[in-house]
C-alpha cells in the first residue's frame, strides 16, 4: 500500500490469479509486515485513525443536505395544503393556470372530505406498520433459521408475484398485471440460470448470519436507524398523502409521487449505506482482532465507527447512495443472460458490449467500497477502485461473481415491499378504490425500505468477509478454518472454470485467425 490508499502494491501488480495456496503465501508475508512494521500503513487500519480521517465528497453531502431541506418543505406545504381543509394554501391556483377566467368551473358548494390530507395518511402508517413487522420479524427469525428464511425469500418472491398479477387481472388493472406476470417469469428464469450457484451463496450468507448474531450491538444499530428512518417517512408520508389529494390530473400526481419517490430512496439508501458501513467496521475489527473480546479491540469499536459514519465518511456514503444499487442490479441482469446465450456469436458479442460497459461502472460504483470507507475513510470513488483491484489482482473477483447473495437479499427486499403494498391495498381497495395503485405502489417502496434496513447488516459482513479473504486469507482461517477451507476451494475451482473457458474460446477462434 503507498500512504493507506491501496491494500498490496505487489498483490495489485500481478498480471496472474494466484490459486489458493499462492493466496496463502501472500498472506503469510502481509501477515509479517503487519508484526515487524507497525508503523508502515501496509496496515489494513491506519494507526492513527482519528488524526487520519479527512472529510470525504463534500460536495455530495451538501447536495444531500440541499435535498432534505428542499423536500422536506414542499412535503410540509403539500400535505398542509389539504390537512382538514381543501387547498388551504391556495396551492391549486398553480395547477390552474392554464384555465381562463372564464373556464374556471365553479367553486363546489361543499368541501369533499375524501380529498383531504388525513384520508390518505393512515394508509401509510398501515404500510410502516407492516413493513417494520417484516423486517423485524425476518431478522429475528434469521437467528435461527437462517437457510429457511434465505430460501422462502427466493422461492416465495416468485409465487407472490404471480399471485399478484391475477389479484391485478382480477381487477381489471391489465397493465400492472402483466408488469407482475412479467416480474415472475424474469425471475423464475434467473433462479434457473443460477440455481447451481446456490449451495456457495447459502454457505456465505449462513456464515455472515453467524458473524452478525455475535455482534448484537450492531441489530441495535438496525432498530436505531429504523427509527430514524420512521420520523422521516412521517413527513414523506404526509405529503404524498397530499399530494394524492390534490385536484390537479392523475398524471401530474403520478410525477409528484415519482419524483418525491426517488427522493425517499435516496434518503433510504443513504441510512442503510451507513448502517453498511458501520457494520462492515465492526466485522472488519472483529477479523482483524481475532474477536470481539480480544485484548488488542480498540475501546468502544461501535461509536467510533458510528462517529466516523456520520462525519467524515458521509459525504461519500452520500455519493455513493445515488448510483450503486441501480449498476448492481442492472449487473446481475447482464450476468444472468449471458449465462444463458450459448453460442449465438452474434447476440453475445451484443451482450459483452453491455457487459464491459456495466462492468467499467462497478469499478467505480460497488457495494465493497463502503467497506474501505469505512477502515480507511477514503473517498467512495478511490475505495470502490481499490476494492475492485483488489479483486482483480488476487483472483477473487471470480468468487465474487459467483456469488448470489446480493441478489438472494434483493429479493429479500422486494418480497418485503410486496407484501406492505399488498397489506395496504386491501385496506384501500375497501375504502377508496379508485386510489389502490397510486397509494399500494407507494406503500411498497416504503416497506422495501424498512425490510432493507434490516437486510443489510447480512450484506455487510458478506462484503466485509471477502474484502479480509482478498487482503489477509489468515483472518478468515483464524476465524472460522472450515468456511476458509471452503473459499479456497470454491476460488480453486471457479479459476479453473474461467481458464477452461479462456482456453476453448481460444481454440474456437484459432481456426479463423490461421485462415487469415
């Protein structure tokens, strides 16, 4: 490493994947210069960290804070404008401007109380209620029943989506039944294009359950930030509920809800990016440490990694928010195509362009960097480089693609939206039908939010376990010596699947290259 901004010059300059007996050579010599130089930062924690740390992405973090305010105002006005009293800010002259004087329909004789604020509102909280049921619920359940609740999160996703899509054909709602019975068969055909790929990713999300379930402090930090996140969506939730009252078209609401939506998310995966980073900072401590009761763990690990999230490290948690969660996805989607094409020279050549592309974003933009963050307080940008050279440079990158856990708790994420969305439109299918796909879609993305909130404790020690196998394999052993067993045999085997593959598709074109 030069100045703590990379993690091994020599690892990062080898042109070849060592296998992992090579990995454990090179963690045997790392592990030396962790013992005869302190001082060095070959360290993977700088020895001062606190005089270290600077601000990171600033920019990002002003930007974020600019978008609280905004917003945050134009919930306030949006949901007053119609609490108990229709347009009591006389909002409504804005969406009438193109009316003449003499088109303007006349003012009603009576106030219609359904378009008020407070009808819409409680629909919400419904929506809050059973998305804090789900996500609580899974994460205790998953304690105890780990590979259970991992696999009805896979096999359930695709059968409530096809139970959702007749309920929508049902009533008469074609084009969201046909967005759902497309949701399932897409899913459905993923599962198959993966389903070999699923002994390894249980094995490391069972694993990654084991180290959160020994740091109960951090399920705390969950819980608090869930909070957090409640008394934000208290404001959100009051002004969308306005904002489905309001007297303009139907379109003009649907681009409300939807920008006011992106904005939500944002919010949302900018806490649980920093509770991703808090947590990676515990499971990275405890690896490094050999424990969570070791003589060597810094006083009050927590708090410090808590004051770090929230302080210098935001700005790039910020950042990083906007753009990470929608390359991943997209990533998994080119992945599981391209599994699957065969030798259709002429679509692959297709999907490989889309594919580099997609690959050149996730050096800069993925969800590893927050682990650096988080242990080095880089900005997100240099940390997901680093991360992803790191990869590269140590033939991990090839464990990391195989791996679905990613994937499997994304879907842990959608089948919890699905069911606060669905919980909250049987409510509103009784009461205002004509508002069940405006209100339901919503309360979807809240309960997608919260149950995200709980899922990525799991996530991060995923990202924290790989970033230590990558930089120091000793840790892992130290730890847990048959799950380090089966990493090195599981990267043993996909380096040895990734050159059969190099070679063939180098005989296949050897031909056409001796003809020219």
């Amino acid at each position: 490493m030069r100045g703590g901004d990379s993690f091994d010059s020599d690892a990062a300059s080898s042109s070849s994947s060592p296998s992992p007996p090579a990995i454990q050579e090179h963690a045997a010599a790392h592990q030396g210069q962790y013992q005869t130089d302190t001082s060095s930062t070959t360290s993977p924690l700088p020895p001062n960290p606190a005089a270290a740390r600077q601000c990171r992405d600033i920019f990002w973090l002003l930007i974020f804070i600019f978008h609280l305010l905004l917003f945050g105002s134009a919930l306030a006005l949006l949901g007053a404008n119609r609490f108990h009293k229709a347009d009591r800010l006389n909002i409504d002259r804005f969406t009438n401007f193109t009316l003449t004087a003499t088109s303007l329909p006349p003012p009603p004789a009576s106030e219609d109380p359904s378009r008020h604020t407070e009808t819409f509102w409680p629909f919400y909280a419904v929506a809050a209620v059973v998305g804090l049921l789900v996500a609580w619920s899974w994460l205790a359940l998953l304690g105890r029943h780990a590979e259970l609740m991992m696999r009805v999160s896979v096999h359930g996703l695709t059968t409530y989506l096809a139970v959702v899509s007749v309920f929508c054909f049902w009533a008469h709602h074609f084009f969201w039944g046909l967005s759902f019975a497309v949701g399932a068969a897409l899913q459905f055909v993923y599962l198959l294009s993966v389903f070999d790929r699923f002994p390894f990713t249980m094995l490391v999300l069972q694993k990654s359950v084991k180290m959160v379930w020994s740091l109960p402090e951090i399920v705390w930090v969950v819980y608090t930030f869930t909070v957090v996140m409640l008394c934000w969506f208290v404001l959100w939730s009051f002004g969308v509920a306005g904002i489905v009252a309001l007297s303009i078209d139907v379109n003009g609401r649907w681009w409300l809800i939807v920008v006011f939506s992106v904005s939500l998310f944002w919010t949302g995966a900018v806490l649980c990016n920093t509770v991703h980073v808090i947590v990676s900072g515990m499971v990275f401590l405890v690896l490094l440490h050999g424990g969570r009761r070791a003589s060597t763990m810094p006083s009050k690990p927590l708090l410090k990694t808590l004051r770090h999230a929230l302080t210098t490290n935001f700005g790039s948690i910020c950042y990083g928010s906007l753009f990470t969660a929608a390359i991943r996805t997209l990533r998994w989607m080119i992945r599981g195509v391209r599994s699957r094409i065969g030798n259709n020279e002429c679509l692959l050549c297709c999907i490989d362009f889309f594919f580099h592309l997609v690959e050149t974003l996730v050096r800069f933009f993925n969800k590893y960097a927050y682990v650096l963050i988080a242990v080095h307080g880089k900005s997100f940008n240099r940390s997901a480089r680093d991360a992803w050279e790191l990869f590269q440079s140590t033939g991990i990158e090839a464990l990391v693609a195989y791996d679905c856990s990613g994937a499997v708790l994304l879907m842990t994420v959608i089948l919890g939206g699905l069911i606060a969305g669905t919980g909250t439109g049987i409510w509103v299918w009784f009461k205002r039908s004509d508002k069940i796909i405006m209100v339901s879609t919503t309360a979807m993305l809240v309960g997608m939010i919260l149950v995200g909130l709980a899922v990525v404790v799991v996530e991060s020690a995923v990202t924290s376990i790989y970033i230590c196998f990558a930089e120091d394999p000793t840790l892992i052993e130290r730890w847990d010596p048959e799950f380090f067993s089966q990493l090195s045999e599981a990267l043993h085997q996909r380096l040895q699947y990734r050159s059969a593959r190099a070679r063939q598709a180098f005989n296949n074109r050897l031909p056409d290259l001796t003809t020219i």
